[in-house]
C-alpha cells in the first residue's frame, strides 16, 4: 500500500535517512534515526502537525503491521518498511514550519495578559474537572495540591526566578529537578519545560539577551535530557530550538492576538491524558518571565524564588 505524506515538519530530514521503529500507537509510529539521539514520528492526524512529524491524513489506516525493532529506510523520497507493504511517499509533501520564533510578544500589552488570564483559567478548570495530578494554580504555593505538584512547585518557582535573572546555572539547577519527573511517555515535568521554552521562544524576537539566554538554555536542557525517556528527549531537543507542536504553537498565537484563546487551549488540552495541559501549564509560566507587570513574578515576603503571586 502507497499513501502520501500530507506534510512534513521543518525538523525532518529531507535527504535519505535509515531509521528503526522505536514504538507503534494507534494513530502514531515514532522512528529512531541512526546514530542520532531522537525520532521521527509518522501520525494520522487530519491536522495535527510536529517538527518531528510526516503527517498522514489518511482515515481508518492501521498501524500495527509496523513492528518494533523493524528497519525503515528513505530513498529518493519514498520511506518504506521491512515489516509492511506500507510505502510513504514523502515528494510533494507540504513543509510545516512552526512560528513561535516570529512571535516577538510583548506581555505588558493589556489585551495580552487578558489573553493569557483567559488561558489560564481555562485551563485550570479543565485540570480541576479531570482530577489531573498537576494543577498551574497549586505550583504557585507552598505545600499544596498532590504529592506531584509539591514536588514540582519549588522548581517550577525557582525556574522563573533564576530565568528573570538570566540565570543559566539557576535555570538549570530547577530543570534537573524537572526532568523525568511524573508518569507517563512524556513526564509531567518534560511538558512543563517543553511549554516554558514556548514562551520564551515566544516573547524573543531579536532580543539579542534572551536569545542568547535560550539557547544556552536550552543547549544544557539537552544534555539533561539524557535523564529522561526517548520520546520527551525529542520534544525536548526540538522545543530548544524554538520547535513546538502546531497545538501549542497554535495556542501561543492566540494569546498574542488575543482570538480564539479559549478554543486553542482546549485543542492542546485534549493531546494525551496530562500532556497537553502540562505543556500548556508550561507555556503560561515561560511568558511570566521578562516582563513588567507580569502575571507572575516570585513573591517577595517569600523570598528567594520560593513563590508566586498570580494576578488576574
């Protein structure tokens, strides 16, 4: 069977690659590249874009003649598989390329913020109706919510703080306290510094300070990655370099327009169990940073990062 490839993301080789099948889901096949430390995922999705991603729209495809362990090779634009009669023709694919670099945001405008305090109670609701462990509010305190969200609160709150600073060594003492932690493919901890990195990325533009901020940044958060699952390290090596998924590059739009910020932070809600309101999470706690007012900033009665007023 040949199918078309519908897009491809930015990050995907375009030349020839060989590559093992790491892993098979229902609606998505993640394929580790040779000699390189991250993957390529094949989706069916009719919109849903990666970095990392060849995107098909086919329907009612199934996946599971796909074996793990199995090779798959690309050559002269067709990836195919020795473990299926399946072939991706992959010539003509439209390029998808991510847009939270050109966003260059300014968080003191009102309509922003009111933006922002859209998504977060949005969020926050929707976290609260699904019992999720991490709630954005509970980070923001001292003590409160589940075992995981007192875990990962002080990080969370020292991460802004030696962020606010430019604070690299600060920043990354947080991150590795992050790294891994939680269930799941992609662990609660991940998503929230693959969202903060979107924030960040968001707000740049040309300031040559916070560039240079991020990418060192995001240069360690690479190597700490190591920590962590194979599937998070490359959401984690694309979002340090300013790639994020159409989702939340979507949502991180909105909140600059202030349009449609409800409906986009729903779409990125509903990607996994947790994962799409963790990065969300994420994402709201990386524009906190670098402004004035902002809706976050460490309290000072607490002291040393240690916690965060939420203006609304």
């Amino acid at each position: 069977m040949q199918l078309h490839a519908a897009s491809i993301g930015e990050a995907v080789q375009r030349e020839n690659f060989d590559a093992l099948i790491q892993s098979v889901f229902d609606s998505a096949v993640n394929l580790r590249l040779a000699d390189e430390d991250r993957l390529i995922t094949m989706l069916i999705s009719d919109h849903y874009e990666l970095p990392q991603g060849i995107r098909l729209a086919t329907k009612n495809l199934s996946l599971q003649s796909l074996a793990i362990g199995h090779q798959a090779a690309s050559r002269g634009g067709m990836l195919r598989f020795d473990s299926s009669p399946l072939s991706i023709d992959l010539r003509g694919a439209q390029i998808w390329r991510c847009r939270v670099r050109d966003l260059n945001m300014d968080m003191s405008l009102p309509t922003i913020q009111k933006a922002w305090s859209t998504a977060l109670n949005f969020l926050t609701k929707g976290q609260r109706l699904k019992s999720t462990e991490i709630i954005a509010d509970d980070l923001f305190q001292i003590d409160t919510g589940s075992a995981l969200s007192q875990r990962m609160s002080r990080p969370v709150m020292g991460l802004i703080a030696a962020a606010e600073q430019f604070d690299i060594k600060g920043s990354i003492h947080a991150a590795e306290k992050m790294i891994g932690l939680g269930p799941g493919v992609t662990p609660s901890g991940d998503d929230i510094l693959i969202g903060f990195l979107a924030g960040l990325w968001s707000m740049a533009g040309q300031n040559q300070t916070q560039l240079s901020f991020i990418r060192s940044f995001g240069n360690e958060i690479i190597q700490i990655a190591k920590q962590t699952s194979e599937i998070s390290r490359t959401y984690l090596y694309h979002a340090a370099h300013g790639q994020f998924s159409s989702s939340l590059s979507t949502l991180a739009e909105a909140i600059s327009t202030g349009n449609g910020v409800e409906q986009a932070t729903q779409e990125v809600m509903r990607v996994g169990h947790s994962s799409g309101m963790d990065s969300v999470t994420g994402l709201l706690v990386g524009l906190s940073v670098w402004n004035f007012p902002s809706p976050l900033r460490p309290s000072p009665k607490l002291g040393e990062g240690t916690g965060v007023r939420i203006m609304r």
